[in-house]
C-alpha cells in the first residue's frame, strides 16, 4: 500500500512539473478562482522554426501560445493548449504584439477579453462553472 502512495504522489509530481514547464517563459493574463479550484490563462508571443517534412527546420515564424491551466489547491491538473500562427509582418516587433492584439482570432476559451454578457450561458448550482469561461 505504501508503495503505491510513493507511486502515485511521484506521478502527480511528475504531472505537474511536465505542466509547470509547459508555461514556463509564458505571461499569466488571467486567473479565475472558486474555492479550491482554480483556472489561469498564460500566453507567449514568440519566433516559431517548425519542421518540414523533408526533416530540415524552417525558417521562424511568428506565433502566439495561450495555455489554460486548471489547478486544485495550488496543484496543476490539466491544461489546454492553443497556438496562432501572426502574420510575417509582426517578425521584427514579436516583443511588442499585445494580448489583445490578435485576441479576436482565437476560440472564446482562450480570450483574454471579457465575453459578451448577451452570449454568456447561464449555470445553475455550481459555484466554479465559471472556470471553464476564463
């Protein structure tokens, strides 16, 4: 029994600094908390070289990360990854690109911006069903 315990708490530990460095080097826009539960929204703006199928690296493009990550007492249990590749215009100025900038071209789950209250769906009983609307 001691044994498993050892095991499991060294793969909940594995888990979260897997997640932990995932988001390493990101921006924290958001945090959203409900009790013990909580829910943050990191991004980075950074140069991209993707792999092509001959093996060779491309040349870097711009592109920008937000990741959601969900958290019970302190502990990171899950996230979501989105990327958006920017447009070649924005190479020379990546340290520059804001959080809104290109807000509106991602999914509504990973806006840094407020939604509209007119869409927002509404939820009874649970006090943390606003965590999966960040």
């Amino acid at each position: 029994m001691t044994i498993a315990l050892a095991a499991l708490f060294f793969a909940v530990v594995a888990h979260a600094l897997r997640i932990r460095g995932r988001v390493a080097g990101h921006q924290r826009l958001h945090m959203v908390r409900a009790g013990w539960v909580s829910c943050e929204l990191w991004r980075r703006a950074s140069l991209v070289a993707h792999v092509d199928v001959t093996g060779r690296k491309t040349f870097p493009l711009p592109q920008e990360t937000r990741t959601r990550v969900w958290r019970c007492t302190g502990i990171p249990l899950r996230c979501k990854v989105e990327s958006l590749g920017l447009p070649a215009q924005v190479t020379d100025t990546i340290d520059s690109v804001t959080a809104t900038q290109f807000d509106a071209l991602f999914s509504s789950a990973f806006r840094c911006t407020p939604q509209d209250p007119a869409t927002k769906k509404r939820t009874r009983g649970m006090a943390w069903a606003h965590l999966s609307r960040l």
